[in-house]
C-alpha cells in the first residue's frame, strides 16, 4: 500500500473513547497505518481527499485469495455483477456524532453524542420518538425481544421494554446496570463480578440461546450479564489490549476482536463453575488491530475490520468445524470502523469518509466491491443493513436490493438503497486456496 499519512488524512480512529490523560501509548504493530486513539470529540477536521466519481469505478476489485502479508498474482476475474446505490435520505441533527446504530421490527435506533436516542420509523424513515437520560454519549445499541440495550459514555447500560400504547409506539424504562448499590457493595466485599466496567463500553451483542447479554470494554473484559435479572454473572479476562467489538453466532460462539491484533473465540460450557466461559482459539489480523466485527446469518463467514484498512475473513468448515482463514478485502485506506452483513453481502464503513458493498460468491472465498457510497464528510462510525423495508418497490426477479444506514462522526445519518443486478456466467471458476491457516474449535 502506497504512504497514507498526508496532510490532509484524518486520524485513524477506532470504538475506543479516551481522554488525553488516561490514554496510554498503544502497543505498535508492523503494518498498522496508525494506533494512535483520539477522543471523539477532535473534529471536525479536514475530510480525506475523495477521487473523482469517473475515477471511483476503477477502485471496485475483487478481493485477493491470499494473505495481505505476501505477494498476490492478480487473477482476472470476469463481471458477474453490477451494482446501483442511490442516498434515500439523509439527516443532520443538532446532536454530534453519530456513534451507534440498530434496526428491529420496522424501526430504527441511533445513538449520539447527545443524550436521546433517536427512533425512525421504516419505510419513510420518519422520526417517531427519542428515549432521553441524564447520561450522554450512546457508544452502543442491541435491540432484543422487545427490549432496547444501550450503553453510554458512563459505563452502564440502560433498558427499555417497547410496547404500543393505542396503536403508537411506547416505550418503558427498565433499569439501569449496574446500579449503583450493586457495585459499590461488591467492591467492598472484595468481588468484582457485579462492578461495572472500568473503561467505556465500546460493544454489546446478545447470546439468544442463553439468554445473555455481552458488554466489551476499553478495560479488556467482556462482562456477561443474565437478562431475566440484569445480573452480572460472569467477567472474562478476554485480551490483553482494549476489546473493540463482539459477535455472537447463533450456537452461542461468542468472538472478541481486540487492539492486540487478534480475534478470539470463546465457548460457554456450564460445568465449569464461575467461569463457564472457555478460551478455543485465538485468530491472528496479520498483525494489525481489529476494529470491527460481522458475521454472515448463517455463520459461514467471520469479518475483522482493521486499522490499516483490510477486512480479513476466516471461512467456517461445516464438516471439519475448523476456520479457515480465507484472506483479506482491500479497498478501504484508513481503518474499518464498522460492519454489517445481509443475505450475500458484507458493507464496511472507515474512517476514509466512504463505505463500500462487497458481494460474496457461494463458496464465501471469492468477494467483490461492487459498490462505494461516498457522501459523507467524516469517518463512519456505525452501520447496520437489512432487506425489504426500502427497497420492495425497485425491485425485479433479477435484481437483488437492501437498505444500509450508515451514521458518521460528521453528524450526519444517511440511508441508502443499493440493488445489485447478477449475471450469471459459467465462465467463473473459482481459483485453489493454498497456504491456509486451520484453527480447531
């Protein structure tokens, strides 16, 4: 990759919320653009340089098969695949940056520097309400059964119950967690199970075949809290560096992406007494910090979004149950700060002001950047994408549509609708892997 570091180059940026006397000289990595991890509230700023849209199409490629570590022999692959995108909305509030998304049952959550959760409601992405605290700052959203899980800035984590009242939407506050009582009696007990984190809170994901709710931390620990009574049940020491995002597949396979440079893969097994929580393998990023995290639906896929721009991939092997890693997405030029996956696509937001769409061909080795959303004038920050919703009316039985949201550190929440239009070809043979790295779970 060509030098990064201009003039006119944003800071490299990860989920991490650091004050200028509490950070700490991050460890440093060979192929990391840059570690260093300023606070949110450093912009605005310069915006990178983006090409010109005629020279945009030529940055769409398709992925190596190999290791960004060694060297690739391009393979020519043909065009199976054009894409669309076109911005549906886009909104500008008065409350900062835009620093968490969610999406269930036809509403949108999104969180900011303020202190209300916006809430949109699909298709005509219309605001419908906010859900306000005294605390600021929603750095993370999970929306479960009904209920709303947001952490802020403070550390904790707070809950709300949708219902509707009278055919409008309603929504009940819960709790808070930890209270303050809890926490406070545990750290004069000399147990630290129910104590709340001691740095921010940078992801939440929910465990539905236990029931559990998961909370990383800038601390490097993972807290496990039981839903039926907000309980911290379990804290796992899961890295040695901050832990910037978290995934839990379907079986309960929790995955821990942190800034040493790893992926890991923990299995919950309850004979284990306290700490049912087992370390079962650990995923090398090639040595650069691992931001972001996505998994595919049906868990085939793993995505880690890193600082020096490349989405590494580890492939599922359904009859070996080992993972494979496949090798890396390259596009991007400043970190990946985000992920989402829908149906067969992954979309990936950075801090390079842009977010681009790659498709994924039925083996899950072979991708393609089919498309790149430019539009917003700061890093991405949060992104969520789904089917349907925005995209039923454009459209055909040979087009495949989806709606991303994507919120920036600018301050604005864009939507767009991309519909990708297959062409199939019996041309395409998908080259041999050689050189893969198998990780038992």
């Amino acid at each position: 990759m060509s030098s990064l570091e201009s003039p006119n180059s944003p800071p490299n940026l990860s989920f991490t919320i650091r004050s200028g006397a509490a950070a700490s000289t991050p460890t440093k990595f060979s192929r990391s653009i840059s570690t260093k991890e300023p606070s949110f509230s450093h912009f605005p700023y310069t915006p990178p340089r983006l090409s010109a849209p005629s020279t945009l199409s030529k940055s769409l490629h398709t992925s190596p098969l190999a290791s960004p570590l060694h060297s690739l022999v391009p393979t020519k692959i043909p065009d199976l695949h054009s894409a669309a995108y076109r911005c549906v909305s886009s909104v500008l509030k008065k409350d900062g940056q835009i620093l968490s998304i969610a999406v269930s049952n036809g509403f949108v959550y999104t969180g900011s520097d303020a202190n209300a959760i916006r809430i949109w409601r699909l298709p005509e992405f219309a605001e419908c309400g906010q859900l306000k605290t005294k605390a600021c700052m929603v750095v993370a959203l999970v929306v479960y059964n009904e209920r709303v899980y947001a952490a802020y800035g403070d550390g904790k984590i707070r809950v709300w119950r949708r219902t509707s009242d009278h055919g409008g939407l309603k929504h009940i506050r819960l709790a808070t967690i930890p209270k303050t009582g809890s926490y406070v009696r545990s750290y004069i007990a000399g147990k630290d199970k129910t104590m709340k984190h001691t740095g921010p809170i940078t992801a939440l994901a929910i465990n539905a075949s236990d029931d559990i709710l998961y909370s990383a931390s800038l601390d490097k620990t993972v807290k496990v809290w039981r839903i039926s009574d907000l309980k911290c049940i379990e804290t796992i020491q899961a890295h040695p560096e901050p832990i910037n995002a978290i995934a839990v597949a379907d079986d309960g396979v929790l995955f821990t992406a942190s800034d040493d440079a790893t992926v890991k893969v923990w299995r919950r097994n309850f004979c284990r007494g306290d700490q049912p929580h087992s370390l079962t393998v650990t995923l090398p990023a090639k040595s650069s910090p691992v931001k972001s995290l996505a998994l595919t639906e049906d868990g085939g896929v793993l995505y880690g979004g890193c600082t020096d721009g490349y989405i590494n991939y580890w492939l599922m092997g359904w009859f070996s149950g080992q993972l494979n890693y496949g090798g890396a997405l390259q596009g991007h030029t400043h970190a990946v700060m985000c992920l989402a996956s829908v149906a067969s696509y992954v979309v990936s937001g950075s801090a390079d002001s842009t977010c681009r769409v790659w498709i994924r061909e039925q083996d899950g080795g072979q991708h393609t950047c089919v498309a790149v959303l430019v539009g917003h004038r700061g890093p991405i920050r949060s992104i969520t994408a789904f089917s349907g919703a925005l995209g039923e009316e454009y459209q055909s039985s040979t087009e495949d549509g989806f709606t991303i949201c994507t919120g920036s550190l600018d301050g604005v929440l864009k939507v767009w609708h991309v519909t990708c239009k297959n062409m199939k070809s019996s041309s395409l043979q998908s080259p041999a892997q050689s050189g893969s790295e198998y990780f038992e779970l």
